[in-house]
C-alpha cells in the first residue's frame, strides 16, 4: 500500500486551521484537518465551473473574467482553454503558499498556465476584489468554499450572502455571469440568487469527467446584453 506523503502545510487566514498539501503516488490533495478540499483526481466540475461560463461568453472578443481560488488550477486550465485570446483571466489567491505551491511540487498540474500572458495572479481576498469592482468583470467565478453554507472560511458567508450578492452584481458588466461551485443542492441560496436581481441555472456535474458525486453549479445573469438562449444542462 502507497502511503499519503506530506508535501508542505500552510496556514488559513483569520484563524482558520493548517492546511496541508499531501502526494499519493501521483495524486496530490488538500486537507483542512480531516476535510479533502481537493484532489487531483477531481477535476471534472471545477473544469466545468469555466467551461459552462466561457460557453455563454462566447460571443465576447475580450472577456475579463474574475476567479476566485486558484486550487490546483482545474478551472483556470479550462478558461484558458475556452476564453479566447483576447480574455483577461484574473485569478485572487487568499493563501500565498497556494500559489507557491503552483509554482512548485504542483507544477505538472498547472502546466505552462501560470506563464500566459492572459494571466494575472492576485494574492488577496476575492471579496475585497469584488467589493472594489464596478462593471469591470464578464465574469466572476466562485470556488472559494465548500457551498453557500462556508466551511472552510467563515468570512466566506459574506459572499453567499444579500451584501455579497449585490456586490457580485454590481462588479459585473451587463449581461455578466456570477458562477459558483457548491459540493450540493440549496435551493434557498437559488433563490436568494433571485432576489438578488439574477437569472438564474442550476446545473449538475460530476466530480470526476461523467463519474464520482454530483456537484452544482449556478450560473447567476445580471440582466442586460440580450444573450442567446441557454438551456438547462444536466451531466
């Protein structure tokens, strides 16, 4: 039996508990005390977190997408892939040794990402960046927590809340789409969505490219630039 290894640890802001980086063979995942963040043998719906939102981006020359967390880079991988290049993709990064980890032992994960030049890494909050904003993204992509309810961050709930909401909306350029990952269904945080002046899609992925559990992703429209129409998507 191949053991789990510790590669490096590193410490959550506020208070928030050591994290630590641990390789198994060729796997590496991240663990908040007994909680796996993230694996790198589950990809498949941090890839579609990007890939539904470029899709529906698609008639924008120039997108300038927001991602929250840069994780194991699984959905900055795909919005380079889908963006266009002419996209700008700023990625905000709470935990510098995240980032370091990126540029080390997880580099074979990020790839030559990292380095393009449509790339900017921003180690701060992404609330912060959001609360600053007016009209400045096509796009802010969430994956900062565990769901609406946070777990790994309680400064997090700010962003699933009214407050943080109304703050997305007013960081986006019309037409601009709010997506988030969550690990499960809440229907209330839908409609909360709603209420916030967004139309709204809830859509199931798979943790593991058609495998594994099933996750959720919303995809908030502020209104304004009429868009094509989208259909709801199941996978």
């Amino acid at each position: 039996m191949i053991p789990r290894v510790l590669v490096a640890t590193a410490e959550m802001p506020d208070g928030g508990g050591e994290i630590r980086l641990l390789r198994h063979s060729t796997d590496f995942s991240i663990m908040l005390g007994r909680i796996e963040l993230m694996n790198s043998r589950m990809s498949g719906s941090e890839e579609a977190l990007a890939t539904l939102t470029c899709a529906r981006l698609a008639a924008r020359p120039a997108p300038k997408l927001l991602i929250g967390g840069l994780g194991m880079g699984f959905t900055l991988r795909a919005a380079l892939a889908q963006a266009g290049k002419g996209a700008a993709l700023v990625v905000a990064e709470l935990v510098p040794a995240v980032v370091a980890w990126a540029r080390g032992p997880l580099a074979p994960l990020f790839g030559d990402s990292l380095a393009d030049p449509r790339v900017t890494i921003v180690e701060d909050d992404v609330g912060a960046m959001i609360r600053s904003a007016h009209q400045d993204y096509d796009a802010i992509l969430l994956d900062v927590d565990n769901g609406p309810d946070a777990l790994t961050r309680k400064a997090n709930d700010w962003l699933y809340a009214a407050k943080g909401l109304d703050a997305a909306r007013s960081a986006l350029r019309p037409g601009g789409i709010l997506a988030i990952w969550s690990a499960y269904p809440d229907p209330r945080f839908a409609e909360r969505l709603r209420r916030a002046g967004f139309a709204v899609e809830e859509v199931k992925t798979r943790a593991r490219q058609g495998r594994g559990a099933h996750h959720i992703i919303w995809l908030a429209t502020k209104p304004g630039r009429t868009r094509g129409t989208v259909q709801r998507v199941l996978r």
